[in-house]
C-alpha cells in the first residue's frame, strides 16, 4: 500500500490550542499522580476525588499553571472534580469523564493501572459482545434502550439456551453505567475464562419508571413504573429476542443502590420468577421495610426453598451501610439463609465492581 | 404487586446539594434558551456554541446565580461550553455531555427538539442494534473495540445476508462517535422504515493505528497502522462474525474529517475492495494529494469502472472547505464521476449526520 500522509495535522487545529498543551492527570511510575490546570485568572482550584478524604487546594506558579501531586494511591479507577472559583467541574485536561443521567454526575476519571491485570481489565481471553437495544415498552408508552451483554461462544452456537442476570444502575445514572463504569462484560469474560464462572446473558434496562430528578412526592411511584417495564416489556423482549431459558431457576435480580432496592424490591416479592437476588449497596429504608418485605419475611419456608441465593453487600463507610445492616438483621431474626458481604469503602462504582465479581461467580 | 416505596429519596443527598438545583440549559417552547451557573466567587462566565458566532458573557445577579437567555435557535443538536475565570469547561447544570478520546473534546449538549420528529429522533419504527465487540487485533498487537449497526430484521433472519459500510469517526473521538453524536442507527432505522434506503450492517472501528495525540513527527503513521487494522482484522472479523456478503458490490467505506481522509485514502486505492466510498468533510491536505491519490487519478477509466459512487461532502464554512473544492477539480479534471455535495455550516456533527442521511440511501 501507497504510505498516505495521515490527517491528525489538518484538523487538530480545530481544538482550542490551551486544550491541547496541558495534560492531567500525569501518573508517575510509583502511583504519584500529578494534577494540572492552566487557569491564570482564576483565584482558587480545589481538587477532590474518591482517593482521598475531603479536599485540597491546587498551587499556582508564575505562568497561571495550577498543580498538585498525591498519592502514591492504590490501582484501581477513580472520579475526581476540580473546583475552581467554587463551581465544581472536571479537569479539562482530562478526557475521560463519567457522566449520568443528572446534573453534578459528571466527573473525570483516574485510572491508575497496576504491575498486574486488574479484574476488570481487557485481557487476552475471548470476549463477549454488549447489545443496545432500542425496544417498545407498552407499559410505559415510550421507546426505551436495553444494554444486554452475551457471553463468548453465545454468537457461535445456535442451540445453547443461557440463564439470564437483570442487573440495574444507581440513581443518577443509566442503562449504559453497568458497560461503561461497572466493566461488566470485561468482569464476567475474565471469570468466565477463569473457570470460576458460568455463561450467562445479563440485561441492564433503564431503571426509571420516572425520569430522573423527579420530585419524591410520588413515593413508590419509579419502582412500580419501572416494575411493570422490567415484568411485561424487558423479560419478554429478552426472552423472545435472545436463546433465553424461561424459568424461574434460570433468572437472576441484582442491582446497585437505587437498583438495588429495585431488585430486593421486585425479586424478593417475585419469587415465581427468580430465583438469585443481590443487593449492592442497596438504596432501602428501615421505614419501608414492612411494606416492601413484610409478605417475604412472614413466609420464611417458601423463602428458603425458593432461593438459592440472596446476597447483600454494603461498604462500612456508606451512609446506607446501617440500612443493610438492619435488613441483615430482619433476615436473621426471620431464619432467612443469607450472605452478607461487608467490606469497606463507600458508595462507589470501587465496591460495586468487586460486588459483581463476587457475585457472579455464585450464580446458577 | 405491592407499592413499594422508591429508593431516589434515599441516595439523591449522595450528589453536591449546588449541583440539584441549578437547572441548566432551560428551553422555551419559542425555542429561546437560558443558561444558568451557580457561581458566586467567579469573576466572569462566557457562553461559547455551535448556535452562535464567538462567545458572550453570562450575568451575575445578587445571589451568585449567572445567566444569559439566547435564541431563539433552530432545532438540532448542538454543542457549547462555559469558560470560568478563564478556564473552558461544561455546564456543571447539563448531564448531556458529548466526550471523546483527547483532553479539549468535552462539550455540553444542547437539543432542541422541533414540533415533528427530527431524521435523527428515535422514532415508533422497528429499531436496529448497536453491538459493541473487543477484538484482537493482530496487526496492532492489541485488544480492540468495534461497533457495528446491525439493521431491524438481522436477528430474526437466518440466511439473509447484508452489505457492509465502514464508517469511519473524526481526530479526538473513538468508535462511540458514530452511534453516540452522529445517531447512526437512529438515522438509518428512520430512512429504513420510510422505504428511503437498503439494509445494511455498519462497521465502525477505533480510527486510530496510533495513539491519539501523538506527535505528527511520524507522518502516515497512522493511516499506515490503521489500515492493516482495517483491512487484515476488522473485515475479517465482521465478515466471519456476521451474515454479510464479502464483495466489493457490498463492501461501502466513508468516514468524517481524519475519518474522511481515511476512507478516501483508503477506498480510492482499494478498488478491488471498496465500489462506494464517502468523505464527510474529509481530512485531507493538497499537498498529499499526489502521493495519495496520483495512482487512482492515473487510471480514471478503472474508477470509473469500479466504483458506484464516490461522494464527498463539505460545509463552506469549514476550514478544509478548500482542500474538499481542490480535490473536487482534480477529479473533474480526471474525468472521474463524483457527488459533491457542497452545504452550509462547517465542521460539526450538524453536517455529519445529514450528509450520512444524504449518502446512505445512495448506498447498495
């Protein structure tokens, strides 16, 4: 082939040069990590992000270059903000931004890789596909997207039927979180080439019934909507549109915070239809719980045969932490075989990724 | 099934009290737009748009709030940024950002919805999917991602096989920009169902061989790397993995800016594989035009003969509106058949996702 001039040259112009000069964040080779901003007219840059506690003032020097060096921190990913002049946003000159469904969601991102592959890196193992669906939800009038994952091997065979996980995001965010910062196909590719996994499709619908930011005086409002779109519109379409066992046995309910409360809500009440029920750092309130459990928690027999896996994980530095404690306790105290994974950590995307690969390993 | 009561109250306090209140931007159904910023230490905020020439302050009131109301604007898609005390930034108050693989990229969204659907709407038609895949790439020692279109019909279908369009994005973005910004399945699902174009599979790739942002001391570095990608694993790949048909009467390749530069770089020299091909505002430099297209120009009866269709597009407002005119002469002077399809506006998504609406039913 002809080598061709490439055409990077002509069009990088066309990005505001100051964009192009600074970088952040530098990671040095012993995890330090550097944070940069040019900013000559700002009077004050603040940095704050999840490895570190509260927040800390970036310096300026002569040419309005703003920085700040911590660490050396833990591999792992990591949001952060800046704040300059008191209006928290990201660091420009970073590319790599989360963003959800809601204002104050958005952040930059910190990777910082280790000496080794994390679980939920790439690596070289075969890797299953993500689909995004855009399907009709009669129950909710509107057209809805669905991000369904298929495990390596499900394109190549035609035969094989594969149980199914339902797997919802958090507040704020959307149905592409669990791909986008949850790495759930790299997690499970990696269990499953491991052997410490089995196959199986996880569907992760939009978890509004509402739209987001919606005001609370609906109380019970998003769960029942929701409710009806994963019941008659998203198990149908998965269902009939994927090679999907049908049963009970072969469905599995799990979800993170809001999701989580979802999917304690909907699974443990839905019996007929799963049969496995996580809660991530569940959103769920000691208030409720006699109105969204008491029917599960009176009939501790049926309970008992019916699931063969209900596991909790909450981190000791989430405010929702005293939440699943209680509801821990409520199942304790109703004989209602359980796990519940207490770590540390907070309310983050950090413990929600672990969870999954806890998780999914104990799975049909 | 039980109302239970939702889980949003509990988590919403997990966000910035500032970042849930400040709604930004508001649209009026006159299609006049405000911006708003919580901001009582800043001492100035610009207002920078695609709907706009250059930028405009925002104005402080007593309570820290800034504000400024533009319009009214025609309805599309565009993209804006505020600059705070000097620094370029997004609208903390809008979740919709458009992000992409290099530091100046990160823009807020705003959408101005019209009073009929727009060709780029989710519409009540039936909807294709969105397949997401990592792949190895040999030539390039790496695990890659790719994303393909498959249109309405190819799950259900078992023998039918499809065409192929590679689609290529622009400099600073990664194989998301297509179905994120550009709507590509959107697009193609509505001039489906209106009878306006063929079905076919869309392939879209990581465009870069080499990092991005690297440095331009390494000219056709990247065209060199990208197109032994291209041409040695994603077709393979694509060909192996799905029902399309893996001749050159079904193999179409186009692309926008760097990506434009690449199809046609790519395509033109490639005859005996391509018979459509496409640049959207392409990425090209005359001075390369010799050593890129001399070979092709050369034999203007083997173009003439193989290819169906060479379209190329470009906004007169667009810095490389020029190098589009220049190559344009070259090829008449050749006497090579071409559409130039010569718009308004410049080098934006805008153009991008028309001139696709404009070249995909030209296709097959």
């Amino acid at each position: 082939m002809t080598p061709f001039r490439h055409a990077i040259v002509a069009v990088t112009f066309l990005l505001p040069a100051s964009a192009q000069r600074i970088v952040s964040p530098v990671i040095s080779s012993d995890h330090r990590v550097t944070f940069n901003l040019s900013a000559p007219s700002a009077s004050q840059v603040m940095l704050s992000g999840e490895f570190m506690k509260g927040s800390q003032p970036l310096v300026k020097n002569g040419e309005g270059l703003w920085t700040t060096t911590i660490g050396p921190i833990e591999p792992e990913i990591y949001y952060y903000n800046f704040t300059i002049d008191g209006v928290r946003t990201i660091d420009p000159g970073n590319p790599n931004v989360k963003t959800g469904s809601t204002p104050g969601t958005i952040q930059s991102v910190l990777e910082i890789p280790g000496d080794h592959s994390a679980f939920y890196d790439p690596q070289p193992v075969p890797h299953g596909e993500i689909r995004t669906h855009w399907y009709a939800s009669k129950s909710l009038h509107t057209t809805r997207r669905l991000t369904v994952y298929t495990p390596p091997g499900y394109e190549g065979s035609t035969n094989t039927r594969y149980p199914v996980l339902y797997l919802f995001h958090g507040a704020n965010a959307d149905e592409t979180a669990w791909t986008r910062l949850g790495r759930v196909n790299l997690i499970l590719d990696n269990l499953l080439a491991a052997g410490k996994s089995k196959p199986f499709l996880v569907a992760m619908p939009f978890g509004y019934g509402v739209p987001p930011g919606s005001p609370s005086s609906a109380p019970g409002a998003n769960l029942t909507a929701f409710s009806r779109d994963l019941l008659e519109d998203v198990i149908p379409f998965v269902e009939s549109h994927y090679r999907a066992y049908a049963d009970r046995g072969h469905r599995a309910i799990a979800g993170l915070s809001m999701g989580g409360g979802e999917s304690l809500g909907i699974g443990l009440n839905h019996l007929e239809l799963f049969s496995y029920v996580g809660g991530f750092s569940p959103g769920i309130r000691t208030a409720d719980f006699q109105q969204s459990y008491g029917k599960f928690m009176a009939d501790p027999r049926t309970a008992n045969e019916k699931l063969r896996l209900l596991w909790i994980g909450c981190g000791s530095d989430d405010s929702l932490f005293a939440a699943s404690e209680a509801l821990v306790k409520m199942l304790d105290d109703a004989g209602i075989k359980h796990v519940f994974h207490k770590s540390g950590g907070a309310h983050t995307w950090i413990n929600w990724r672990r969870y999954l690969n806890e998780f999914a390993p104990l799975l049909f």
